[in-house]
C-alpha cells in the first residue's frame, strides 16, 4: 500500500508460497497485483463459463448473494438496538428483500440492490458517534473520512476475496452476477457481497465509536481528504484483525474466522458449479 517496497528474495518466497501481493494506492484504490500461476483447474473453469451462459443460474445466484447482503446490512443495523430511524429503515430494507426474491432478471436486481444500498447509507453514520461529515456514498474519489474508510475496507476486503478465488482455481474476471468490464475481477465482487457489513462495515463502526480513527486522522490537500499514515497503519492492522475473528458459520457448522468463512464460501461455490451441490448457500451474519 502506498510507496512499500518487496525485496526481490521476498517476492520469490511469495511466488513459491503461492501467494498474492496486491497494490493499492494509501486511499486504497487498486493499482495491481503479483501473481503467482494460475491453479490447473480446469474443468471448473470450463463449468464456470458454461453456467455464466445460463440465466436461470445466473438469477439464482445473484438472489442469494444480493439478499444476503441485505440481510447482513440489517443484522448490523439492529444488533445492537434500534433508534426510530434506524428501525424505519431497517423494515424498508426487509421489503426490498421480499422483491429481491421474485425479481426475473439480473438487471432488475441490480437496480434493487442500488435501491437497497442507499436506503442502508442512510442508516450507517446513524451507528457512528461521529459521521465526519458523511451525506451519502461516494466510491471514486472518496470525498470524506468515512467514504475513505468504507472505499479503503471494500478493497482490501476485494483483494483477499480476489485472492481466494484464484486459489480455489475460478477465473476471477468471470462473475455470474457482475457484468463483465474489461480489467474488472467480476466474481470477486460478487463474493464479497455477503461480506461488506459484516467485515468492512462492522469495521468501521468499531473503530469510529471506540476513537480508534478521529477527525485529526484527516487532512485537505488540494480539495482531497487524505488519511495520515499513521492512521492507515492502524486500520490496517485492524481490518487483519477482523478477518481473523472468529464467527459461527451455519454453513459449516464450525466456528471459523472469516479468512475460514472466505474460503469456505469459494469452495463451495465450487463444488456448485461442478454439480456436486444443488445451490449456493451464502454466509448470513449473526446466524
């Protein structure tokens, strides 16, 4: 992140070890990776393709992982008392996930899915003792502390998911629920769907109420808002540690961290596409 550098005997370790190294800039946008070998996987691969064709599995999918994002919105939302706005909101949210449920194509879930989105935008900084200002989500460039931190937790939370996805053997670009854009890790961001308020936004609400992160992390340059390296430092200490916290896990039925939980998921939405299970069951929150 930022200026670091890999000494070259550490980027042999790396590619040894199979790991993946990830740039990103200190706002956290992604400027590129190392990358190891592919997996030789490929008759998931060819099966992965195949059902990208398939609109029947295409919808059933992005049915789940949308809802799924929903409903772990909410979970965050009301887990710890509900204010009356956040109450009010919380049930408009319920009611877009009745419609997520009867919605006939891809496109009309991804027009519910932005529906559902700004109404939960609305209700986060509702959580936090401090908004910093925030008035709605704005991706590219973040314009305020919180945007930051949101923008800063999805890509490094993209990036491990990204990571998973090539070890488990998927071609990363290839998404059932994203559209393809040329560069564009398709099914990372599908399977990090389920994961943004549990990892990225729990996160935040975490380290903003306990003044972990404060205004003074934040400075103006140039009509930007920048994150001190200290404070990037520290988130990204924390958001390794959330990754390795511990969580119940219905679909296995084990409690796992949610590095466990990641490849979990990615596994198994393997051995769905190779038909050796019926349907993908997505991580809920607080289940």
């Amino acid at each position: 992140m930022g200026n670091g550098l890999i000494t070259p005997q550490a980027i042999d370790y790396l590619l040894r070890k199979n790991i993946d190294v990830a740039y990103l800039s200190t706002s956290g946008r992604y400027r590129g990776r190392l990358q190891p070998p592919f997996p030789q996987n490929l008759p998931l691969r060819k099966a992965q393709y195949r059902l990208a064709e398939d609109k029947a599995f295409c919808l059933k999918f992005s049915r789940a992982i949308v809802a799924a994002k929903v409903k772990n919105s909410i979970y965050l939302a009301t887990s710890k008392g509900q204010k009356p706005f956040v109450g009010k909101q919380s049930e408009a949210l319920k009611r877009v996930i009745d419609r997520i449920g009867r919605a006939g194509d891809v496109n009309k879930l991804l027009g519910l899915e932005g529906s559902a989105s700004a109404k939960y935008f609305k209700i986060l900084p509702k959580l936090l003792k401090n908004d910093f200002g925030f008035t709605k989500r704005i991706k590219h460039p973040p314009t305020d502390p919180l945007n930051i931190l949101l923008s800063l937790g999805y890509s490094l939370l993209f990036n491990y998911v990204h990571s998973m996805i090539n070890l488990v053997g998927f071609d990363p670009y290839q998404g059932f629920f994203h559209k393809y854009k040329f560069g564009h890790a398709a099914l990372a961001s599908d399977m990090m769907e389920e994961l943004r308020a549990p990892v990225v936004d729990k996160l935040v609400v975490r380290m903003v109420n306990l003044k972990m992160i404060k205004e003074r992390d934040f400075t103006k340059e140039n009509g930007k808002t920048r994150m001190s390296k200290d404070a990037l430092k520290k988130y990204v200490t924390e958001f390794d540690n959330r990754l390795s916290a511990k969580q119940t896990h219905a679909n296995s039925g084990k409690s796992l961290d949610f590095k466990q939980i990641i490849e979990w998921q990615c596994r198994q939405l393997a051995r769905v596409v190779l038909h050796k299970e019926p349907v993908y069951k997505p991580f809920i929150y607080g289940r």
